[in-house]
C-alpha cells in the first residue's frame, strides 16, 4: 500500500439515507495544492486504494465521489473504474476548454456520472452545465443569499443540486425546501436539539438498561438476569451470537452460556451495542458512526498496548447526542458513567479523550488532529478502514 491514508465523507439524500461518499486522501509523497500532486493523488487513490482494496470495503454498496483534475480527465482515467460506482467530481480548479468538454461528453455518453464541484456560475461552465449530472454548492462558503440565487439560475437545467459544508440541522431544511437533492456535511453527527424534550418510553428503559449495564460493579449473576428479564434484547443478543459474525461451534441458548462463552466484557459490549441501536429511529448512518468511532477508539489503544475496554464505551457513547437529540453534557447525566469517561468524551482528556479527539479529527479529515501517542499516520488509517469493515459486518448481522 502506498504512503497515504484515506477518508470518506458521507452524501445523504433528502431522507438522510446514504446515497455515496466522497472519498478524501493525504499522503507524504504529494501535495493536494499542486496541480501535479492533485493528479499523482487521483492516481494512487485509483491503484493503491480503489483496485486494492475495493470499492466494497471503504464505501459498500454506495458511490464513490472521486476529485478528478484537468490532467485526469485528459487523460481519461475515470476510465479505469466502472461506470456505476464512481462520481466523476470535476474539481473548480479545472481550466474549460474543448478538450475537457469533448472528454467529459464521452465519459457521460458511456455511463459515468459527472459532478461539478464548488460550483460558480460563469460563461465557460455552460457546456459543462448541460452535461452534468449534479452539481455541488458550497453553501458555507456562498451563503443563504447567494445560494438561493444561483438555485434559481440553475432551475432550467437537468441536474440533480448537493448541498456540501451543510453545518446544521436549520440549514439542512430550508435547503430541502429550496429543492437541493443531497446533502453532506458536519450536520448529520450533530444532535437536532429540540428545547424541552423528554425521552420517550423506550429511550429511558434502554437509559436504565445501559446504566445498569456499565456498573462497574455489576456481577456475573446480575447481567444475566437483567439481560434475560428483557424478551426483545436477550433474542436479539442470542440470535446475533450465534450469527456467522461470532461461528460458534455449537448453539448459545441461553444468557448464562452466552456470557460464560464470550465472557463479561463482550457481554456488556455487545448489549451496548443493541441497546444504543434501540434507543432511535434515526438513519442507519447514525449507529454506524457510532460503531466506527468506538472501535477506532478501541484500535488504537491496542496499537498502543493500553486497556482497550472503556475506550469503545467513550468512542461509542460519543454518538448519545445525536441518538438522543440532546445536547452530549445532558445526554451523558443519563449514564452513572465515572468522572474519567465522562471527561474524556466532553473535553477528550486522558489517552481515551486523545484517542477520541485523533478519532472525530479523521471523520472531520483535520489532518492536524489525525494523531495519537507518536502512532504512524499510515496505522490510524488502517485503524479506519478496519473499523468501517467491522460496523458493516456489526449492522449486517443487527438489522
């Protein structure tokens, strides 16, 4: 694999489902500012990452949004990836002329999407214009007023509008409203807070489930009980341990077996894990940023040989306030969680913080965050591809 590490940002659609991801890369050997880096980069990610490892693995079943640069396109290189996986994200800095256009028309007549990024109206856009597929406002950088305007110029033509740097749930609605199509952005992971909210029914006895759960106390005896009191929870933990995800030997029927067989630490995992899938009705992509934020957690603890159980806890419970729709400090006086956890996920302090603060800093593609007790970037990288694997065989196997 090359010297680069790869991310994603998700691309929702009007009903907040995952439709693609944009796919953002880094590495030593290239620099995204240069022309020639960009290209190099394009290039790698397509060899190294998208034909190595494969479009499964870092984006499933969804589309890959792919910046391409006017050397790319010149060169034809979205040729080397099929048709119906792949974005072909025509990047702003790209200079319009026939060549590009003449390029961009045969890619579109054989199949492939084409998107314009950070898109400006101006003359020499027009050719793409009306052959694009979608289109991508910068709505932070343009604001409500410019946004709306350029909307409306584009109403004549063809093309689907994604909303991009989209940071609030507020914004999220008058842009739906306005009629863009997709949506990305930083909102997605952030609580709708609604003032005055209470829990519902469902939401507070899953809350005392999870408190009872955590007690660092808590015994062998007693888990079993509490878990084997909860009809709709003990069939769905046996059902999921004796899913192709764990390949028992032989079947697990009862609480009691299942926490002698995974021990209690998985247990408490694993009841986490349902318990915090019970508590929404949100998209799916919620609990999957959950998963994904508590098992890098876990992934560089053991890269660093630290204790690695509660750092899940503090990468998962990260999530309780988009879950719960509160803001995170209220959401986590639900939990008798310790001071030290509690920290960690408010103000990221001690190595489980660190490893949080290095976990939302590849999600948020800060670069200058994406860093954990000296670890080799490449490693947390790897750390993230592994972790997304781990959440889709999670969420296949809990649905």
């Amino acid at each position: 694999m090359a010297d680069f590490i790869i991310g994603r940002q998700q691309i929702f659609d009007h009903q907040l489902n995952t439709y693609a991801y944009e796919l953002l890369f880094r590495g030593k050997d290239f620099d995204l500012n240069q022309q020639d880096g960009a290209t190099q980069a394009t290039n790698q990610i397509i060899t190294d990452a998208l034909i190595e490892l494969g479009l499964n693995t870092i984006v499933g079943p969804h589309k890959a949004f792919i910046n391409f640069t006017t050397q790319n396109i010149l060169e034809k290189t979205p040729l080397h990836l099929p048709k119906d996986r792949i974005v072909i994200e025509v990047l702003e800095t790209v200079k319009v002329d026939a060549r590009i256009v003449n390029n961009l028309q045969e890619l579109s007549k054989l199949g492939y999407t084409i998107a314009l990024d950070d898109f400006v109206f101006g003359e020499e856009w027009k050719p793409l214009v009306a052959l694009a597929d979608i289109i991508k406002l910068d709505v932070l950088e343009m604001g409500e007023a410019r946004t709306r305007e350029l909307i409306q110029q584009l109403k004549p033509y063809n093309v689907k509008l994604l909303a991009e740097k989209v940071e609030t749930h507020e914004q999220y609605q008058y842009l739906l409203e306005l009629g863009c199509d997709y949506f990305q952005g930083f909102f997605f992971n952030k609580p709708n807070v609604v003032s005055g909210k209470r829990l519902t029914v469902n939401q507070l006895t899953a809350i005392k489930l999870l408190t009872t759960v955590n007690d660092p106390d808590v015994e062998f005896s007693e888990l079993s009980k509490i878990v084997s009191q909860d009809v709709a929870l003990s069939y769905k933990l046996l059902h999921y341990i004796n899913s192709s995800f764990f390949a028992v030997p032989n079947k697990i029927e009862t609480i009691t077996h299942a926490i002698t067989y995974l021990g209690l630490n998985e247990i408490k995992r694993w009841t986490n894990i349902l318990t915090l899938a019970s508590m929404s009705n949100k998209p799916l992509a919620v609990m999957e940023t959950a998963l994904i934020r508590g098992k890098m957690c876990e992934q560089l603890a053991r890269l660093t040989n630290r204790p690695y159980e509660h750092f899940f806890l503090v990468g998962m419970l990260s999530c309780l306030d988009s879950v719960l729709d509160m803001p995170i400090d209220q959401a986590l006086q639900q939990l008798p969680l310790t001071n030290n956890l509690v920290s960690a996920i408010l103000h990221k302090e001690g190595p489980a913080g660190e490893a949080l603060e290095c976990v939302l800093g590849y999600e948020q593609w800060d670069i200058s965050a994406i860093v954990f007790a000296n670890l080799d970037p490449l490693l947390i990288g790897n750390a993230y591809i592994e972790s997304i694997n781990w959440a889709k065989d999670i969420l296949d196997n809990i649905k």
